[in-house]
C-alpha cells in the first residue's frame, strides 16, 4: 500500500527463481518508491522446510545486491519466548543465533564467489547498530515503546513447531523470539556487504509447561496477528525509510 509506482513481477515468471506456496506469501517482486526512495520489496520469502537449499532460499538476497541495493531491511512473524513480550508486540533484532548453523548447514556452504564477499564474513555486526537507535527514536515518536522491544532471534527448519523441552533450551541459550527464516538471509546480505535491519512481530507466545493454557502455535493465528498489526508494522518501516532518506538528503548536501 505504501509503495508508489510499482512494477511487478511474479517469481514464477523470473527464471530459476524459487517459488514459494506458503499461505500469506504473495510471491513477486515490487520496484517503486517508499517514502521518496527506490526500494524493491519481496513479499513472500522461500523457506527451507519447502526443500530449499539455505543457498537458493537466501539467493534473492544476492540479486538485490545485483540490482543496487544498499540495505536490507528483513521482518518476520515469530514466537514469543522472553516472558515480558505480548501478542502483537514488535522486536527489534538485536543479533540472532544460527542454530542450523551449529549443524553445517550454512547458505554459504561450498565454494566461495569473491565476488560477493569474503570466504569468512565477520557477524559481530550482523544488525546494525546505527539502523536500531534510529528505530529505538522511530519507536518514541510514534509512542509505541510499550509494544516495542530490542532481542535476539533465532531460526529453525520447521515446518512443525518446536517442543516444550526445545522452548526451555532456547530460552536458557538467551534466545528471546524464535521462527523458521531471516537468519540465513541476513548472513547471505552481511556477506555482500549489505546493512541490515529487521524486526519480528510476535504472532504467539510460547509455552515452557506442557499443561499450558496457551494455545497450540497454528498458522491461522500467524496470519490473523499479521493482519492485524500490518498498519503498524508498515508505519514503522516507512519511518525508518523516511530516516534514511532524511540522513542521505543531509549527506548529500554536505558533498
């Protein structure tokens, strides 16, 4: 809705791109204009759990570097483990850990392109410092520090959902919201030397006991909490573009 003059163009229809069947995820790629800046947006990622390769799900990240992107600004719906976070409240990632990663499973696995960047990327400044206290300013204008939060996520393979005895563990590893994407993105994008910021909506609480009242984590609820929270989510982003636009407007001037 906030994107201006738009091009379209269906996944399916870009050659060797991957397709994504997910309820929720349109599946295309949007050129236009956010807030005065050239931007593309892609809603409707490729999760691993549809048998994906990390590399071929984190791939479009690699064309969006191709086609000039600078930054990339990654959201994702995920569960709620730190016991302070609600239902429908935001997180700010502060840093994740890749706990496939602890496996081998890397979307970098095999040979190096130098092209995009290093064999050994560093990820101690994986989430961009500079991009989160502009968010923590955005946050404080728009008044909704409340609902608005700063952690550390982490991504699983999916599809299901984890257990109870899986829950506790992330917990005590210091994990705050957990889902099933975005990390494997954000290493492909650190690697082409792409900033990086991203945010999850809380679409679920998780359960630590197994007698629990929360409901079992559903799709449905994924969805209808997306839906809900997608006129804030989108004001925060378009906030954050505006910043931008604002920081480069300043540079620019400088020059």
């Amino acid at each position: 809705v906030h994107i201006t003059g738009t091009e379209a163009f269906e996944y399916k229809d870009i050659p060797t791109f991957p397709v994504s069947t997910v309820e929720g995820h349109v599946g295309r790629m949007l050129f236009g204009y956010l807030e005065g800046m050239p931007v593309v947006a892609m809603p409707g990622r490729f999760p691993y759990y549809e048998g994906y390769p990390l590399a071929k799900c984190s791939m479009p990240v690699r064309v969006l570097k191709l086609v000039g992107i600078k930054y990339l600004f990654a959201t994702n719906a995920a569960g709620g483990l730190n016991p302070k976070y609600k239902v429908g409240d935001i997180v700010i990632v502060r840093d994740h850990i890749n706990i496939m990663g602890f496996a081998g499973n890397s979307p970098l696995q095999g040979p190096n392109d130098p092209r995009f960047g290093t064999r050994f990327p560093p990820m101690t400044n994986a989430y961009d410092r500079h991009l989160v206290r502009k968010a923590r300013k955005v946050v404080r204008e728009m008044g909704i520090e409340n609902d608005v939060h700063e952690g550390v996520y982490t991504c699983l393979g999916g599809p299901n959902y984890e257990t109870v005895a899986e829950l506790k563990m992330l917990r005590i590893m210091g994990v705050d919201a957990v889902g099933m994407s975005t990390v494997h993105e954000v290493i492909t994008a650190r690697h082409c030397d792409l900033t990086v910021f991203a945010f999850s909506l809380i679409t679920n609480k998780c359960a630590f006991v197994y007698d629990s009242s929360e409901e079992d984590a559903n799709h449905e609820e994924v969805v209808m909490v997306g839906k809900s929270r997608q006129s804030i989510c989108g004001e925060l982003m378009c906030r954050m573009v505006r910043e931008l636009a604002e920081e480069t407007q300043q540079k620019n001037g400088k020059k």
